[in-house]
C-alpha cells in the first residue's frame, strides 16, 4: 500500500487569520499543528497498514509542515522542492489523503477561503466551481487514484463532499466568517483525525476516483481585480474576455494552474 498525503495550512484547527498563514512569527503556531495533524493521519495509516509507504507533500505555498516534527521517521517528506506538483505522477498509489485543506474563494463564512490566491475570484472547469480541493482531486482522480480523506473546515469538507459523496472527512474548525471559525481543541482534532483516517483505510475500495469532469477542458478564471497588461502580455497561450477573465481550452489538466 502507498498513499499521498497533500497538504495546506489555512485548514487546521487554530488557525482563523490570513496573518497566521503567511510569512512571520504568527506562522510557526499553524506549522506545528499542521505537523500535528499529519502525524494523527499518518498514524491511522499505520493503524491499518503498518508497513504502508506514506509520501506527504507540502502544498502551501510558503511552505505548512516543520519536517522536523515529523514523528514517524519512515514517511517521505517531499517538500516544496522542485520538480513541482508532484501529484500530477501517483502511479502506484493506493489513495491520496488531504491534511489541512481550506474552501474555494467565494464561499459563505468560510475561514480563509481562496482559490490558489487570494486574486481569485473563480475557477471553473467545464462549467463548474472549482476549488483547489476539486481541482487535485481531479488531478489524482484522472489517475485512477481516489481521494479517500479530507481533514478541514467545514466548509472544504462539505466542498470535498459536494465531488466525491463517499470521501470521509474530519472537520477541524466551524467557519463563522473569511478570518472567524470555532475551532475544536487542537488536541481533539488530530485525535478525529487519527479515528477518520482509520475510517477511510477501512473504505478504500468504497471511494472511487474523481473523474467527473472529462476532457476536452474548457478552464475560466476571473481575478478580483483587472489583471495587469504585463502579466497578460507574458501568457499569450490564454485568451482574454475582459480584463479580469480569462480561459484556457486543452485536453491536458496540466496545462491549467491547478
Ligand atoms: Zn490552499
């Protein structure tokens, strides 16, 4: 058995400010428990398959996990080192897991909501609200590789249930608005994230891959704000409809930004 472990911090219990996840000392708090809650996951792994082989990759960007807190000395720790996106190559695995996992921009009281960046507007794909979740979901799904367990705020969770109905999920935090939510005690959460990850070891097979939305893709993305002509001028491949839409039409999910 080998499993992915995908990971973010705006999703942890604790964390409820933009400032708690960006680069600075009120970071460190978010790392620890995001390390926490990756250690409670990778030992309900090890619960039902002691000698599985787990791969965690850190997906925030400026970097969520404190490798060196990391408890279980035999997980693959792959960082944030190129080559990047490696969930883009799950040949072989058995399910991909999501530690830490925050909802897509644009969703009601949902703590620090953002689709990749916070000048995100919307991604759709084929018609449909995508968020980072949905998209790396997809991304896994197209490899046959289910996303069996999300681990969040309520929000992401029932976002995640909104793709995949059979995914369990373990919910972190309540969203009471962009940087509000009640939070379970940190401890809690990483012991609901140890027995949901235990859940979802003993459904796999139950959890199909996410591969709803099929090629050919036709991909829009809306900023906030008028994109600058620069940032335009350096991506010819994409095709402007006003100064803060764009879209992008392949058959290869790689070429989009997820
Ligand atoms: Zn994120």
């Amino acid at each position: 058995m080998k499993f992915f472990i995908l990971t973010d911090l705006e999703g942890v219990a604790g964390t409820d400010l933009f400032t708690q996840t960006r680069k600075g000392s009120m970071k460190e708090s978010s790392m620890r428990q995001l390390t926490h809650e990756v250690n409670a996951c990778v030992e309900g792994i090890r619960t039902v398959y002691p000698d599985a082989v787990i791969d965690i990759w850190d997906g925030h960007g400026n970097g969520g996990i404190l490798p060196e807190e990391l408890i279980d000395v035999d997980v693959n720790y792959i960082g944030r080192t190129p080559p990047s996106k490696p969930y883009y190559r799950l040949e072989g695995y058995t399910a991909m897991l999501v530690v830490g996992q925050h909802a897509m921009a644009g969703t009601i009281d949902a703590p620090l909501n953002h689709t990749y960046t916070t000048e995100v507007m919307y991604y759709r794909l084929n018609g449909v609200f995508i968020g980072e979740f949905g998209a790396r979901a997809l991304v896994a799904g197209t490899q046959s590789v289910p996303t069996i367990f999300l681990a969040g705020d309520d929000k992401a969770a029932l976002e995640a249930k909104m793709f995949i109905p059979e995914i369990e999920t373990v919910v972190t935090k309540y969203g009471k608005g962009v940087e509000s939510a009640i939070h379970l005690d940190k401890a809690e959460s990483c012991a609901r994230i140890k027995e949901g990850t235990i859940r979802a070891m003993c459904r796999i097979g139950e959890i199909p891959p996410f591969a709803a939305i099929k090629p050919p893709y036709r991909f829009e993305a809306r900023n906030l704000a008028p994109i600058g002509k620069e940032w335009m001028a350096k991506r010819p491949h994409l095709k402007f409809i006003d100064e803060q839409t764009y879209t992008i039409e392949t058959d290869d999910l790689s070429k989009l930004p997820f």
